[in-house]
C-alpha cells in the first residue's frame, strides 16, 4: 500500500454511500475525515472520494497492477489481495464485509476476511501480522482541547 494510486483506488473503489445507507438506514453520510461533523474539529477542506470503479481501475493500471486471467489484478508476480480482520457480532463488519469484497472483487482486488472474538483479534494485530486497522469509536466528537482552549 505504499503506491498512494493504490490507496485511492480502495477509495474510489468501495461504495461507501452504499454502505453508510445500509448500516444506518438513510440516517448517516459519508465520513471523509475520522472527525464527527459534530466536533469543533471538522472540516469539509478534504478531498472526497466518491464511489467511481472506473476511476479505480485507472489508478490502478497506472499503479502498474494488471488485471489477471482470474480478474484479480498482479503485480511482478503478486496478486493485489487485502486480508481484513473483523469482530465477531460487530454489525460493521456484517454490512462491510460482504459489500467490499463484492466492489473490490469488480476492480480487481481479493479481500479474504476473517471473524474472531475481540481477544483473537487484538492478538493477531498485536502479533504484527497486519499493517492497518479500522478502529470505530461510538460518541467521539474529536480532539480533547487543553484547557488554555476552551472558551
């Protein structure tokens, strides 16, 4: 993931929209910053991704990442492949399971998930064997201020 096209490609590459719409049924938009709109942090001066496979397979051919004669996009003899660790009963990963390996499989890219119990997933990232995480915090609005900050 060091390739930032690469990075871009899973963003245009995953319906987002989609996903926010089934998980809090037309309640939520879209977070294009890890920041509550709520919060005295957020801002909208990001650049959006919105849900757009062509755009991603573009990046991704210019990546250098050739779709193979499975589908799943190589490179010097690698598969583009992304293995996702999720929670066990976390209705996130019910709906973003399914939802990304179904858009990323159309841009070329595999997803293998795996389901473990809270105490099973913190040890396999603690062991190192995965270079991302998705932390979801419920209820957090942001940066703490000092208390020079406040008003």
């Amino acid at each position: 993931m060091k390739d930032k096209r690469v990075r871009q490609a899973l963003y245009y590459g995953l319906d987002r929209q989609k996903f926010t719409d089934i998980l809090y049924q037309g309640f939520g938009e879209v977070a294009n910053v890890p920041v509550s709109p709520a919060s005295w942090a957020y801002t909208k001066d990001v650049t959006p991704y919105p849900f757009d496979p062509q755009k991603a397979k573009q990046l991704l051919d210019e990546a250098g990442w050739k779709a193979g004669p499975d589908g799943i996009r190589e490179k010097d003899g690698k598969k583009l492949k992304l293995q996702y660790l999720g929670r066990k009963g976390y209705n996130i990963d019910d709906v973003l399971i399914p939802l990304a390996k179904e858009n990323l499989k159309d841009i070329g890219i595999a997803v293998e998930a795996e389901i473990l119990d809270f105490n099973g997933l913190a040890g396999q990232t603690e062991e190192g064997r995965f270079r991302r995480r998705i932390v979801h915090f419920d209820q957090l609005l942001g940066p703490v201020r000092r208390r020079e900050e406040l008003p």
